[in-house]
C-alpha cells in the first residue's frame, strides 16, 4: 500500500483528487493539509511515501517545505504539482529534493502513474518539463560543466554505468537485473553516487549526467 499525502491549498483540488486517488486498491491517503506548516506538523504521525505538493501555499511554500521534508524525513518523495512550469519553480522544487514535477492539468491517470513511478525510485518529468530542463542546462556556461567533470571523474566504472542507467530511466530493479547483481548492491552504489556527486536524488543525478552528454 502506497501511503499518499496531499498538500494544496485549494480545499476543492484536494478534496477532488482525494476522491479519485482512493479509488486506486494500492494507494492509501494518510493525510492532507493547506498549507506547509500544516503538513510538517503531521508528517511523521501520518508517515507518507509519498506526497503530492503545491508550490504557492500560505505561511510555508511548496518548495521550502519539500526542503524541510528531506531532512526530517528523508524516506517520504515529493512530488510537485502545480501551475508553474517556469525553470526558476522547476529548478528550485529540483534542488529541493522533489522526485516529480507535474503541472496542474495532468490527467488524473498521469498523476496516478508518476506516483506508483516515483514509489519504485524512479523521477518523473513531464515531457514540456523535462524540455525546459534540457534546455537551460544546455546554457550552462563550460565553466560549471568543467568543474562538474572533477566529480564525475571520481566515480568508479561501475557507479558511471549506474548512473547512465539512471539517467534513461532504470528503476533499482531494472538496473539490478541488467547488470546481474542485486538491488541492494544498486542502492549502495546510488548511495555512493549521490554522495560523490553532491546531489540529492535520482532526478538531479540524471539531470548531472545530461549536462555531460554522456
């Protein structure tokens, strides 16, 4: 079971997305709040997997509540939805920590999709997101991608071809089983990846290896 929380402060988004979720057998909503404040204060009685945020929400915002998130409880995955589709909320909701970043009139099909996906460790861009993404990493200045090679270049052949994997998309088990080796020996070299690259999830580290062209 899927533990789904949900963060918007539109009393009738919620509410209507609360209704259509638990019609899914595998998904559970374990709570729902207005506001940031709101759901930090419940995340660790209600324990999420995962938990769907806006960005503009009173007192405390989606992203630096998705911050906050990652540091008290590091499991619980984020996903972004929202009307923003601009790269400074779509870079920022990244270096958050967000997993996902999905717009506002995704169907309800999608929605339900990007968090069985993001549940089994994959990131989930939206194709129109995921073009921003390319394309302003694309403007980065050499400098900043020469600095990144001094990182890439510490990472073994293994956690390269781990990270190349990622980067197409592989969840822990499909990686584990193209490579022959198991899904825990996956996730410690992810571990170590995320560490050597400094970032913080699948998705920056994708996104890392874009920059390369690799």
């Amino acid at each position: 079971m899927i533990r789904v929380f949900l963060c918007d402060d539109h009393n009738l988004f919620r509410q209507g997305m609360r209704k259509l979720l638990e019609l899914e057998r595998d998904i559970q909503i374990v709570g729902e709040a207005g506001n940031g404040r709101e759901m930090l204060d419940m995340l660790k009685k209600t324990g999420p997997d995962i938990i769907l945020m806006d960005i503009n929400m009173p007192e405390i915002d989606g992203i630096a509540t998705t911050y906050k998130i990652k540091k008290i409880l590091p499991s619980a995955d984020v996903v972004i939805l929202t009307v923003y589709e601009d790269e400074p909320h779509i870079f920022e909701a990244i270096k958050a920590g967000a997993m996902g970043y999905l717009l506002k009139d995704v169907s309800i099909e999608e929605a339900i999709e990007a968090i069985y996906k993001v549940y089994k460790g994959e990131a989930l861009l939206q194709p129109m997101i995921a073009a921003k993404v390319l394309k302003e990493f694309a403007m980065l200045d050499k400098r900043k991608i020469k600095e990144g090679d001094r990182f890439y270049n510490d990472l073994t052949e293994r956690e390269k071809e781990i990270l190349r994997l990622i980067a197409l998309g592989g969840s822990n088990k499909e990686i584990a089983q193209k490579l022959d080796i198991s899904e825990k020996t996956v996730k410690n070299h992810i571990s170590s990846i995320f560490q050597t690259l400094h970032v913080n999830n699948r998705t920056q580290a994708a996104l890392y290896i874009l920059t390369k062209k690799i």
